[in-house]
C-alpha cells in the first residue's frame, strides 16, 4: 500500500467527475449521524487500497442551485468516506447559482491508496453541484 513514485511514472489519465443535485447533509454540526433527518457524506473521490495508484486533484469546484448553501469539503482516512477525516474547507458559503473553488492548479491535492474526498452540504439550504478534474498516476 505505497503511493507510486511520481517521478519515474508509466501512466497519467486525466480524468473529470461532475455530480449533481448533492443535497447531503450531517445530523448536527459535528457530522453524527441519527434518525429523523437527511444526513451522510458525498464521496467525491476514492482511491482504493491496492489500487497502486495516486490521484492528483486539479480542480474541484462547487456550484449552488436553489440556494444559498454552505458546503463542508473532507479528506478521510479511508476510502468511500468512512474513517477519519479533516476538514478542507468547513461551512463555505456557495451563493445561488455562484461557483466556488476549494481546489485549483496553484494548490492541489494528492489523495493516496485508501484515502477519499467526501463533501456535504449545509443542512436545510439548497443542493450543490461538484466537479472535480484529477489526475490518475501510476
């Protein structure tokens, strides 16, 4: 479970994810989930563990519909949003129908074997739509 070297690589697949209508949101402000709400995490992006390879995020930008709306961007420790997680971005407002970038070309993220990138977004407000362009290295 080593991270290919990305010097001396054999191949970059450049890839791009859109998902629409994102309208998941946490229980309470710290993410635990329950009964009696819409809650969960989005998964954005997943490399599996064994996968032998590294995802070079470029972009990801997120885009409001309906709403006004924040979003919670999350790197976890695992893959398929489950384990731990840190917080790239915490309550980011999106206004309506307004874009915002979490991740550009000057500041990108790798995400290593059985690591993932979840988002949720600001519970009762409007959906997102999410776009993320990466790189597959191996």
């Amino acid at each position: 479970m080593a991270a290919p070297n990305i010097v001396n690589v054999s191949t970059i697949t450049g890839i791009t994810t859109i998902i629409s209508g994102v309208n998941t949101t946490p229980i309470n402000s710290n993410g635990v989930t329950g009964t009696g709400k819409e809650c969960g995490i989005t998964t954005i992006l997943s490399n599996a563990a064994g996968s032998g390879k590294v995802l070079k995020i470029n972009t990801l930008q997120v885009t409001s519909i309906g709403d006004t709306t924040g979003v919670d961007v999350k790197y976890f420790d695992a893959a398929a949003g489950l384990g731990n997680s840190v917080g790239l971005g915490i309550t980011m407002t999106v206004p309506l129908y307004s874009a915002l970038t979490i991740i550009d070309k000057s500041n990108p993220l790798y995400i290593e074997e059985n690591r993932s990138l979840g988002a949720h977004r600001q519970e009762y407000a409007g959906t997102l739509n999410i776009v993320c362009s990466y790189e597959e290295i191996s």
